[in-house]
C-alpha cells in the first residue's frame, strides 16, 4: 500500500477527509470490489465504484481488503501484561500501553477490558480493578489507540466495597457488567483444584492462605444476594449491557432469563445455550476455543455451537490474535462463509453491545474504525494479513506484508 505522504504527519490530523481507493470492502451486503471508500470526522460517508474525490487525502489500497474493525467483548489477557509471573507486578501505564498495541496487531479496534472485580487480593482486587479503571479512563485516552471500554466481572462473593461499584455504574464508567461466580462450591474437588491452581498463577499467595480465603468468603457467598439485585436493577437503569458467566445448569440460564441478561458468555452445553438465545441473549463463545480446536475445560466447542446455531458472538477471552483468526477459520472447516464469520467479531457484538449505532460495520454514518488487510495468505494470521489499523477514520497501525 502507497500513501501520498508517511504515517507519522497523517497520524497527527485531525477531521481529516480521506479517501481509500481501490479496496474491496465488506459491508453489510457484502462485497463491493475496487471500491472507493470516503471517510469525513471520523465516519464513513460513502462507499461506492465511482466517485471521484477533490479535497480528500487519498489512500492507494490496490489488491488489499477493508474489513470493520474487531469488537472484543471479553477480553483478559491483559493480565498477563501487568503480572507476568506469580506476585510479579508491572506499571499500569506501562502494561496497558504495552498491550494497547498487542489488541491493535490482532485487528481489535473496540476493547471491552475485562476487569475481574473480585475478593481476592492483587491482580484482581477492587484496588487493582480502581487503578485500572482510573487510568483507561483518564491518562489511557490521550495514549491509547484502541477504543477502550469497561467491562466489570463482578464476583457474587466479592460483597466488599459495594456502594463504589454501583457509582462507578451511575457515572457511566462501566459499559459492560458480567456477573460471576468463579468460587468452588462446597464438595467439588475437581473445581476446588482448577480455583487453587488459578489463584497461584496470579499471586504470591501460599496453598494454606488460598484455601483459607476461599473457606472465609464461601462463609459469607449469600450475603451479597441483595447487592447483586441491585446491581441487575442499576444496569437496567442504565442501560448497561448486562451479562451472565457459564451458566451450566437451567437453574442458571433461569436465573440470567429472570435478570434480562443480554449477553450469555460461555454457556456449558448446546441445549443451555439455545435456551439462553431462547429468551433473547446473544451467546458469546471464545475464539480460543475454536483455534485450539475445544474448550479448555471440555465444555461446549465453538464448532459444535455454530453447527446447532447457537452462538452469535465470539470473543478474545484469553488470547487477542484468536479473534482475528478464527473467522478465516470458520471458513476452512466449511462451518461458515467468510463474510458471515467476520460478524461474529464485529457487527453482532457491536448489536449486543448496544453499541450498533455506531460501530460493527463499514456503512455511512459509522464511525470509520476497519482494518486493511492482505489476501490470500497461506496463514491468515494477524501478525501476516493486517497490512494497517484505522481508528476513527485514522491510520493507527501500519505493519509490513
């Protein structure tokens, strides 16, 4: 791809008006070839084989495909970022930035950050889940390139601190509430382990002091039931997307149908999926599930849900590059065209999401955030098709092919 003038000034403009021309663009009724695309403040205004623009920063994207950037609704794998080892810890502002570019090389131009707001100390405490926020929302928007969103996974147990989680929701600094339910119930060995096991990946904490915490929130796990109502009544109010978390049994899809839950992520069994979708949510799957070839936990495959047709969005969950590869890969099993694929990591999120409006597609009126890439790659990986990333109508990241 040429350009009439590098990156580093285009970067610097603001509102500018940019054609992208030659391009074969996906747009929500499919292809139009050699097309030319015209973006104005930010949003696309026309998409079309004809125009000829005056006035317009041009952009020669011959041989390359424009498709809407990727939503990712649940993504964690930032984490890794800030505690790369047990009780390793590294500057926020440092962590982020670092993988503000990491979601930008996998195609990711919306980012639901996936805060666990949790009773366990460290990475995925309340002070941890505060700064994170703090900074995303404040020094995070002048540095970081994608757009960055909240996503809290509240934990039922977490009954601590209350009253600040339900005026983060007031102010409108949650865009997303999952609620969760990671602590192992009483007699299950099995979930007990795989719980402790998880805790000593991401803290310093010993064997004894795990299973102490885990004794002394299950004591108290019912006290929050009333403060979980209220946070299902808040997200109502205010119109934040409410989710629930692996409901594994109806009991748990009931109870997310009596909370007008909009967004079913990893449902355990294709039945309790369709059952979700049932009473109007959209089922969210990881794509790691789908890449690896299987759920880590050996639950429900994304290849089993889209051959019942029970799934509507797919997510990073732990591993950005997934999410751009698993559409190419929905189409090499023959499970789904391509263009069908893309929108289960970008227009049904964006409907799920409440966010459609302005984001999930290449059309008029939209914000101009989409991804250039090279076709026909022997792997069509991120790190080898994403040829450059727009955000808001802006060249964000150019990578060479």
């Amino acid at each position: 791809m040429t350009t009439t003038q590098p990156i580093q000034s285009l970067s610097k403009i603001n509102n500018t008006k940019i054609a992208i021309q030659g391009v074969d663009v996906l747009t929500p009724d499919g292809w139009v070839k050699d097309a030319t695309v015209l973006i104005e403040d930010g949003q696309f205004i026309s998409i079309d084989q004809a125009t000829s623009p005056n006035g317009f920063y041009l952009v020669n994207a011959q041989s390359l495909q424009m498709l809407p950037g990727i939503i990712d609704l649940h993504g964690d794998a930032f984490e890794r970022m800030i505690c790369p080892r047990p009780g390793v810890n590294f500057p926020l502002p440092i962590a982020i930035a670092d993988n503000d570019r990491n979601l930008l090389a996998s195609g990711i131009t919306t980012f639901y950050c996936s805060i666990t707001d949790s009773y366990e100390p460290g990475l995925r405490s309340r002070d941890s889940a505060r700064a994170l926020i703090d900074f995303i929302l404040g020094v995070g928007k002048k540095v970081l390139h994608c757009n960055h969103r909240i996503h809290i996974r509240h934990e039922e147990a977490n009954i601590a601190g209350h009253q600040e989680l339900c005026d983060w929701m007031v102010s409108g600094k949650v865009h997303l509430l999952s609620i969760n339910d990671h602590l192992p119930p009483p007699g299950n060995q099995k979930r007990f382990n795989r719980y402790i096991n998880s805790v000593k990946q991401r803290s310093s904490m010993s064997l004894e002091e795990i299973e102490k915490l885990i004794n002394q929130v299950t004591a108290k796990r019912h006290e929050g039931d009333a403060q979980i109502q209220e946070l299902v009544e808040l997200a109502h109010k205010y119109s934040i997307p409410l989710a629930s978390h692996d409901d594994d049994s109806l009991e748990k899809v009931l109870l997310s149908q009596q909370r007008q839950v909009a967004i079913a992520e990893f449902p355990a069994t294709v039945d309790l999926a369709a059952k979700c979708r049932e009473y109007g949510a959209a089922v969210l799957m990881g794509a790691p599930n789908l890449v690896r070839g299987g759920s880590h936990l050996g639950l429900m495959s994304v290849a089993e849900a889209v051959k019942n047709k029970v799934i509507d969005c797919l997510c990073s969950d732990y591993h950005y590059p997934s999410l751009f590869y698993a559409p190419f890969k929905l189409q090499e099993l023959g499970l789904m065209s391509f263009e069908k694929a893309w929108s289960l990591v970008s227009s049904l999120p964006a409907e799920a999401a409440g966010i459609s409006d302005r984001k999930g597609k290449i059309a008029p009126g939209l914000d101009a955030d989409f991804l250039l890439i090279s076709p026909n790659n022997s792997l069509p990986s991120a790190i080898t098709a994403i040829s450059s990333v727009y955000i808001a109508g802006q060249e964000v990241a150019r990578y060479q092919i």
